[in-house]
C-alpha cells in the first residue's frame, strides 16, 4: 500500500510510516475478541455473532491462558466442525442433512464447554481448521435458538460522532471522514493529523468479497513510539484517532457503549 499525502514533518512522517507498516500487516494477524469482564455468555455471544458473520472459510480457536481448548471451521455463516481438547467420544444419532438435530447437537456441546470455569478469549485465523467426521454442519441462527440466545440484527444505528465525544479528552489528534472519504472534521497538531490523513489516503478500498457481512467496526493498532491508532467505521463514516496507547481500552470501551459490539 503506498501512502501519498504529504509528510511535512518528521513526527508525520514517522507516524506515516509506522500506520502504513502496520496496515500492511494487518491482514495476516489473527482478530482476537474477549468478553467483556471474561463473562462466558457474553463471549459465547460473541461466538455466534463471529460466525454469522463469516462468508469465507475461517478458524476460529478458543483459548484459557495459552492453552487452546477448541476449534471451529466455519464458512458461510455456519459451523461446519468442532474438536473440543479433553472432550469424552460423543454419540451421534444425527444424519448428515439434518440441520435442526446438528444445531442441538453442536449447543449441547459449546453449553458444555462454556459452562466450565476459567475466561476464554477468541482468536479468529485462516490456519487449517478441523473437520467434522459426519460433515455436520448448521446456520448459526439455529445454533443461536438452540442455545436461547437472539443474535438481533449485524448493524448498529451508533453515531461515531459519538465515539469521538466519549474519547475526545484522551487523543492527541483525531479525523472524522464521511461518503467517500470527504473531510468533515478533524482536530490535533498538524504533523499527526497529516499522519492520519496519509492513512486515510492510502488505505485500500474493501475488496467484493469480504469475509464478513458490512457491520460497524474498529480497531487498535500499536505504534512504535508508545502510541496507538484508533480506527472506527461505521457505514460510509470513519473516524480515525491517534492516542496514547495506554488509552486504547478506554477508547473500546466508548465503542462498545455506542455500538455494544468489539
């Protein structure tokens, strides 16, 4: 990705080179999602949500600590496989083509396993992901019901203006752009609003397929100087912020209490 804007300082140019590095990068990182508070319904939400979201082939592991403890293939917003560490031979009386008995099937198997105690974090990846024995597989709308859980509709009426509000006191430079990448508002020395419109500029357009549904998002990536980048979107809006790393839970936190979703 080249980045065109103007670096007219050295802080800007710094900042510059850092966020294109790391927007190079970025792909081939795993997303990781924790409950908020390690709550085990919230990060089993957040699992079904995961893969009603996901089009293209992923893995989706969860980990206590660094020890792994499952594995999921999903794909076109269902859940193809499960391996579970530790987990007894289940009995199966399910037939292949049954979508409502592997739904109940693959509940009573992740109610299992998050009714067990310790916090569990989400890494999501492409790595090779298992396969299941009796090519099981159902929507997770229907592994939702059959938990009890409603997954409610994968956008947000969230305002990112209000995002920036909730943070607007910890960024040292912060940009809001709207349909197609239009300027609305920006605040901050100009070395690093210069460094946020680089990235800005020289951020590669969303590819036709995408491995998940539009939904609102963000993200946090580490600069080398002790900062951090924020980046927020939320329909044709994006907000970008440049903060002190040690700030970036308190900028998630004001996400998720806009939008309710990390």
């Amino acid at each position: 990705m080249k980045v065109q804007a103007s670096r007219g300082t050295a802080e800007g140019n710094r900042l510059a080179h850092v966020i294109e590095r790391l927007a190079e990068e970025t792909p081939a990182l795993a997303r990781t999602r924790r409950a908020r508070a390690g709550d085990g319904d919230s990060l089993l939400a957040l699992l079904l949500r995961e893969i009603d979201e996901t089009v293209l082939p992923r893995r989706i592991r969860l980990l206590r600590g660094k020890t792994e403890v499952a594995q999921m293939a999903v794909s076109n917003r269902r859940l193809y496989a499960l391996t579970i560490a530790g987990e007894r031979p289940v009995t199966r009386s399910v037939e292949t083509g049954d979508p409502t008995s592997a739904a109940r099937l693959y509940a009573h198997r992740l109610q299992a396993l998050f009714a067990q105690p310790g916090a569990m974090r989400m890494v999501v990846d492409r790595g090779p992901a298992p396969t299941d024995p009796d090519g099981l597989s159902c929507a997770a709308r229907n592994l939702a019901a059959c938990i009890g859980l409603t997954l409610g509709p994968a956008t947000s009426s969230g305002d990112l203006r209000d995002v920036l509000r909730g943070i607007e006191t910890l960024t040292l430079a912060w940009m809001l752009t709207g349909a197609k990448g239009a300027e609305v508002h920006h605040w901050g020395p100009p070395a690093l609003v210069d460094g946020l419109r680089a990235f800005r500029e020289g951020d590669p357009k969303p590819q036709m397929a995408s491995i998940r549904a539009p939904r609102p998002s963000c993200l946090v990536l580490p600069l080398a100087d002790g900062r951090a980048l924020f980046r927020a979107i939320a329909g044709p809006d994006q907000a970008l912020a440049v903060l002190p790393r040690d700030a970036a839970p308190a900028a998630m936190d004001a996400w998720f209490k806009v939008f309710g979703t990390l």
